[in-house]
C-alpha cells in the first residue's frame, strides 16, 4: 500500500482542499494497490497562482540557461537512479508488462538527453545579418519562455508523456502545473518526489492528479498561457477549442490508427517479429502502435499465418512475471472496450484468426483481453478506422504499392507506421508517401532528436528535440 495523501503544490507536499483519497486497484488481480489525493478547482488555483507569481517575477526564467539545465541534468539523473522503482509503479497502476516499463527507462534517458542537448545548441538570442547592408538597423531575436504552461497527460505511458512536457518547459524557463490521470497517482506521485529532491524553485512546478472535470478547468485557467495535451482526439478538438477562444498557445499529441506496410520483397519472418514490439507494445495501449497489417495478396495468407503464431505465442498475463509479454487493460471499462471492438470486428464480418472477446482462462479475475488477430478486413470497416488501444491487429490486402499507400492514408489519423522491405532505399521512398509524423523502415527505433507528433487529427505542433523544446517558447524580435 502506497498513500499520498498530499498533493505537489508550487514545490511542495501541501494538504489537498479535499481530504477524500482515491483507491488505486491493481489492473491484474484488482487488489487495493494505494490511495491518493485528487486535485480540485481550488487546487489548481493555489498552482496556477504560484506558477504565475514565478514566472512574473523572473524567479526561474531569469536563470542562465546553463543553470536550467544543470537542474534537469540532475532530475534526468535522479530519474535514471531510480529507474526499477519507477518501472514497478508504472507496471502496479497501469498493468504494462515489466519488460516494458524497464525497457522504457532507457528511451526517458534518451529523450531528455536530446532535449539537454538542444537545449545547450539552442539559439537563445542571435543577431540577424541584414538582408541590405545600407540597413540603419538590426535585428536581435530572441527566444522566450511562453509563461505558465499546463501540461495535461494521458495514463498510457505516464512518465514519457510528462518528461517529454516537464524537460522542455522547465528548459525554457517556463513555469508548469502538470495534471496527471488519476490511475497514475502513484508513479506520478514518485515523479513529483524526485522534482522536489532536484532543487527546483518554489512555485516553478506542480504534479496535480485530477479528473477530466479539474482538467477542464487547468487548462480554462486565465493564467494559463499555454496548453500542452497529449490523449484522445477527441478531449484535444475540446482543448483546442478552448485554446482558440482564449488565444492561447497549444500542442497536441493525439491519437492513432497506424498501418504497418508489408512490400512484396520484405523478410515477412523478420517484418512480423518486429511488429511484435511495433503493434503490441504496451499491451497494445500505445497511440503509435501499428494495428493496421497491410499485406500483398500474393503474401497475404503467408502474413497471417505468421501473425497468428507470433500471437499465440505471447504469453498473457502477470505483469510482474518476467515471461509475461502483455499484461491486463489499466481499468474494466478498457478492458470492456477492447471486447466490444473485437465482438464488432466479428459482427462486422472480418475473419477471426485468433483471440476472440472472451477473457483469457484463469485470468478472470483482472482486467484481461485475449489479444486478437483479424483478417480479410477491409479498410472501411470500423475495426480498421477506429482506435481500439488494446492488444487487436487487423490485416488488410492490398493490390499493389500505389494501393498500399493509398490504405495507409485511408484514415482521419496520421501519427505513424511502418514499412518493410528488403531494399532500405525503396522503403524510404514509400516512407515519404505516408502521412503521417512519423514512420520506421524495418522496425528502427524513435530517434528523439528528430520532432515527434502527428497529421490530421493526430495532432498539432511537435515534440521531441530542439523542434520540441521550441514550442515552449516565444519569439520576441528587438530593432537596433
């Protein structure tokens, strides 16, 4: 049992306006894992307060840039030091397989090491070269912090949603209130405590754990200067619209329906080892997760075969059993999603190959999904269109290269995807055709360095690198 029965105000542990604690069950066995304060308007008020009074009084925005990232080099530190412990919260609330949150920890390293990075490379203020040379004058342009940002995350992957906010932000000199999702009380508790231990000023940051209502009213906040999202599309159209009316500043990482493309001349044993992590990562609750399996006719029953293998193959299960590759839904609604969806691809008339809406044997008592595989599936169909965020893999046909760009393109999303082949040059090439932000050949890694976020409705504005960190900032040009 872990409590936090104070919340992360302005720097520090501070009693909550509300005294009632949530109940934090564990997703596998949904046993009462911890409790937690919850953040109401009252609180939000005490932090944006604070985060106002900072930044007004250049408390940390007045700080050399080399000071900003001495003190995010020390957080990422702290973070690294405690990274098992970190991993165990995160598999205890959330039911991501341990082998996943581990390996998570060295992609937060990587990614803050980029932001550090850009953040030493940055072009904090620079004198422009006239365009005339007779010009009576110069221009300096800086770059500012935007003010008091509210960061708002989903529960999926809670410490890379908010050390991909919290790093830039603070980078740039920018006071932040984050609100984190309730089922992360506890791992974003931890983040809060290592915030504390990295020596920040008073006021400069908050973690709140709140409901959507409280989000609502974070991100309506008139002090609020910018809007960093990152969730649904659908809770990003509404923050958008808010951002709009007030004018502010606003990204928005959101959500995906990505296609995997599968050439003719691709290894299929290599391509669907690979999506193994690129479409089930997480127990399939990722939004870059490639759930689309676009496959030649000439290869198709070949490319669903090897899918079913692979899928019956992963064990289900434990998330603290190390020979466990997917875990449990984070909560029953999920988990009841996620069975509706495969109930509708039935329905629907696509081939069940594996999986199918009934929960795993022996599992019943949390919030398992049998991971599913369908096949003849066409693109139209809601299975293929929607995102289902669970461990559910269709496989589309397609007729040729022209045919398979054009089905990867088929979807009001536009955040990743993948492409397979034998020859790297022409799987660029179909790589260049995608729209979407992002796209691997042949299973490569995120590369943090490069801006990471999404076309269409998957989003606005980027993370990730010096494309990242300038979103948090503004630019102010001074005449001489």
């Amino acid at each position: 049992m872990i409590t936090y029965d104070r919340l992360f105000i302005a720097g520090a542990w501070t009693a909550p306006s509300t005294a009632e604690l949530l109940d934090i069950h564990s997703p596998h066995d949904r046993s009462l894992i911890g409790r937690a304060a919850q953040a109401r308007p009252a609180d939000v008020d005490r932090a944006v307060a604070a985060a106002r009074t900072t930044f007004d009084a250049g408390v940390w925005r007045g700080t050399a840039p080399a000071e900003r990232i001495a003190l995010m080099r020390r957080f990422n530190e702290l973070r690294e030091a405690n990274a098992a412990r970190i991993a165990a919260l995160i598999s205890a609330e959330n039911g991501s397989a341990g082998w996943f949150t581990l390996a998570g920890q060295s992609g937060l390293t990587r990614q803050a090491n980029a932001y550090l990075k850009a953040a030493q490379e940055f072009a904090w203020e620079e004198t422009l070269t006239p365009s005339d040379p007779d010009a009576p004058a110069r221009s300096v342009v800086r770059r500012e912090a935007v003010g008091v940002v509210a960061a708002v995350i989903p529960w999926n992957s809670p410490f890379s949603s908010a050390t991909s906010k919290i790093i830039p932000a603070l980078l740039a000199g920018n006071s932040v209130v984050l609100k984190v999702s309730p089922e992360n009380s506890l791992s974003m508790g931890f983040l809060a405590d290592l915030l504390l231990r990295t020596g920040l000023p008073e006021g400069v940051v908050s973690v709140l754990p709140a409901e959507r209502e409280t989000s609502e009213y974070l991100v309506s906040h008139p002090d609020v200067d910018k809007i960093a999202f990152t969730g649904s599309t659908r809770a990003g159209r509404r923050i958008a619209s808010i951002a709009g009316e007030q004018l502010k500043r606003v990204s928005l990482e959101l959500g995906g329906k990505s296609a995997a493309v599968i050439l003719p001349d691709a290894d299929v044993a290599k391509a669907v080892q690979g999506l193994k992590f690129g479409s089930l990562l997480n127990n399939g609750e990722s939004c870059i997760a490639q759930t689309r399996i676009l496959a030649p006719r000439s290869r198709y029953e070949e490319v669903v075969t090897a899918l079913k293998e692979l899928v019956e193959s992963l064990k289900v299960g434990d998330p603290d059993d190390p020979d466990t590759f997917i875990g449990p839904m984070i909560r029953q609604d999920q988990q009841q999603r996620v069975r509706d969806y495969i109930a509708l691809g039935i329905e629907e008339g696509a081939r069940l190959v594996t999986g199918g809406p009934q929960v795993p044997e022996g599992l019943e008592k949390g919030n398992y999904v049998t991971p599913t595989v369908f096949a003849d599936v066409d693109n139209s169909m809601r299975i293929a269109q929607e995102e289902i965020f669970g461990p559910v893999l269709v496989v589309i046909a397609y007729d040729d290269e022209d045919d398979a760009v054009r089905i990867a393109n088929d979807s009001e999303y536009g955040l990743s995807g993948g492409v397979w082949s034998s020859d790297e040059s022409h799987a660029l090439a179909v790589a260049r055709r995608i729209r979407t932000g992002t796209v691997t050949v042949n299973g490569a890694s995120v590369a943090f360095d490069g801006p990471f976020g999404g076309f269409k409705a998957s989003g606005i504005g980027r993370e990730y690198g010096t494309v990242g960190l300038g979103t948090y900032t503004e630019y102010k040009t001074i005449t001489v």
